[in-house]
C-alpha cells in the first residue's frame, strides 16, 4: 500500500502576504535565548504560575481578527468552565465558533471585538470578568496587578490557578504590525518589566 507523501506548495511570496515577520526590537521571541531566559527567571520567582494552565489550552485564532475570541477560549478552558453545549460529538468544549451570543460571527471576522465585547462574552459564558482602562491605573499599579496574577494567589480548592489576566493594547505601539490585539499573560519577569 501506499504512504502518503507530503508534497510543499507553491509559496505566494508576493508583497501582499507575511510569512513570519521579524519581531520588533521592543519585542522578545520566546523561544529566543533571551526569551527563554526571562522565562526561566519567571519561573523561579513563581511569576509564570498561569502558564500552564493555558498551554494546556493554547490555541492558534482561526480568523486573523479573533484573537480576542481565542483568548477568551483559552481562559474558560483554562478556568474549567462547562459550556453546556457540545463542541464536537460527545465533547463539551469552548471554541471560537461557539462565541457568537453578542455578535454575528461574520461581523467579528471583519472588525474582532472591542474590550467590552470581550467582557460581555466572558461573563455571558459563566466567567467573572473585570474591566481596567490603562489611564485608569498608574504604572505601578498595573505592574503590581501583573504580579499578582502571574503569582497565582488566586486557586481553586485543586489549587489550580482560576484567575487570569488578559490585555487588550495596540499593536502598533510596540512596533509590530496591526492595531487592537487581545492577549492572555501567563509570565512576567519583574526586573525587566517583560
């Protein structure tokens, strides 16, 4: 019998397409050694303890403009909720498509969603969710409120971490291409405030 064989496509390497851009310099590739080792100092501080959690859920958006939708998924996975609807056969699951309650996913395709989109759908979906506006809130108080996320103080009785800190900020502010961008933070290294 035949194996089958992966064969490479034609690569569309016009102007028009990314493959892979070049990180910023205000940016660190995780897998970089830099990277990796703000992560390993996160880590030994106790200030990644959220990582684990949402790798276990990590997920690629399916939409260029659903990355509020995938973080939202990765957080109630990570936080265990039941959505009481079935994914796919017998499984109980969340995934972007099921995220369609406060908006026409057609319309997200297009736009994404804004922050208070994002909050809306978190707690329509069983999530407690609060909002802080950047001007808000001094630096120092930001960075604290990181901390304290990524220190885990927040457990459920199994003392899994069951509380998550998600960032909604422009992209274009640190150099990389886009503008609005939803992330979950998962490790924070206090000395370099990455």
């Amino acid at each position: 019998s035949a194996s089958p064989a992966c064969v490479k496509k034609k690569e569309d390497k016009s102007d028009s397409t990314f493959y892979r851009r070049e990180l910023p310099l205000t940016c660190v590739a995780f897998s970089s050694v830099k990277g990796r080792a703000l992560f390993e100092k996160a880590l030994e501080k106790r200030l990644a303890e959220p990582y684990f959690v949402l790798a276990e859920q990590f997920r690629t958006q399916d939409e260029p403009a659903y990355c509020g939708l995938a973080t939202l998924v990765m957080v109630l996975n990570a936080l265990a909720i039941d959505p009481g609807r079935v994914w796919k056969g017998v499984w109980r699951w969340f995934d972007e498509d099921m995220l369609s309650c406060c908006k026409s996913l057609d319309v997200v395709k297009e736009e994404g969603i804004s922050l208070e989109e994002f909050a809306r759908l978190a707690r329509c979906n069983g999530a407690s969710c609060s909002v802080t506006r950047g001007p808000s809130v001094t630096l120092e108080e930001f960075r604290a409120t990181i901390q304290e996320h990524m220190s885990g103080k927040s457990r459920d009785e199994e003392g899994v971490v069951s509380s998550f800190l998600c960032l909604n900020y422009n992209r274009g502010a640190l150099g990389q291409t886009g503008t609005g961008h939803f992330s979950p933070l998962c490790a924070y290294d206090d000395e370099t405030a990455m």
